[in-house]
C-alpha cells in the first residue's frame, strides 16, 4: 500500500480504543474481562482506519489467549518525542523464545493447545499496518503471567511534518 491509500489526520486515540473495544463488547462481556484505562485522549496524527484495524488484532489476541480473571490495560506516555500506547494484557502470554518471531508470518509460537488454530497472521498484519502508518511496535512478556504491546507514534500536526518524520524503527521486543 502506498501512503495515499490513507488519510492521515488528528486521531483521538481514546476514542479510537473506546470504539474498537465496543466492537467486541459481547465477547469480552462474555470472559468477563476488566478494562483500565490509565491515559488522556491525546491526539494522534495517523489514519484512523489503519490504526482500528491494528487495533482490533492486538485486542483479538488478547481475547483469544485470555486466562482467569482476564484484564486489559490501556496507558499512555511520552517518550523521546513519541506519544506511546500500551496495551497489557494478564493472558498466557508468550514464551521468551518466540518474542523475536511474533511479527514474522504464520509465525504461532510454542505455546501449547492454546495456539493450534492460530494462524500466524495477526500480529504480521498489525506489523506491516504499523509500518504503513509510520508506528512502531514493541512487545514484551512472560509465560502464562501476560503480553504487553507499545505502540509508538511520532508526534507530528501536519502531513508535511508527518513525511518529514517518516522513518520508523523496526518493530521488536521490549
């Protein structure tokens, strides 16, 4: 995809999180999951389309490898010029060994009868939505105690400054 299949614009990251978590209303009401919000509607500069969509995979996955009691937590920061998300989760989170494959494709990790239907693609796809969107992804965690996922903005007001800034770091663990 090409920079102009996207419109970027000021986003509301709250809002934008508040609606995609409204999506999946029924499930997480479902696994009774709690949902904290540490962090202010700060404004983004990104494609809200894009940045839904990366944000359904991370909340996917934090539905689908959920335990008991299960948790999302949503803080935010800023940090060496960059507004930075986090989302945690208390799931079984994933082995120290698979954290520098998880954004490769079809990449389902070691982690037992909880990722035989997987399919490897969802965190491949929020990677490669991440770079189309100038965002970098960074996660950490431990086994069977949870998985954090940082996403990363520039802080930028305009398209002209977006361009400018266009150089994301790769996507890796914390």
């Amino acid at each position: 995809m090409q920079i102009n299949d996207y419109l970027f614009e000021p986003v509301h990251i709250l809002s934008c999180i508040e609606e995609v978590l409204d999506d999946y209303k029924p499930l997480l009401e479902e696994k009774q999951f709690q949902i904290q919000f540490s962090m202010s509607d700060d404004t983004v500069y990104t494609d809200q389309r894009g940045l839904r969509f990366l944000l359904r995979q991370i909340i996917s996955n934090s539905i689908k490898y959920c335990g008991n009691k299960p948790a999302l937590n949503f803080t935010s920061l800023k940090e060496k010029g960059r507004f930075v998300c986090a989302i945690r989760d208390n799931g079984i989170g994933v082995r120290g060994c698979d954290l520098p494959y998880l954004f490769e494709k079809g990449f389902t990790g070691d982690s037992g009868k909880e990722r035989k239907k997987a399919t490897g693609m969802g965190l491949y796809l929020a990677k490669e939505m991440a770079k189309e969107l100038n965002i970098t992804l960074q996660v950490k965690s431990e086994w069977k105690k949870g998985f954090e996922i940082r996403i990363y903005f520039p802080l930028v007001d305009s398209m002209a400054e977006f361009r400018q800034n266009s150089h994301p770091a790769p996507s890796a663990p914390i």
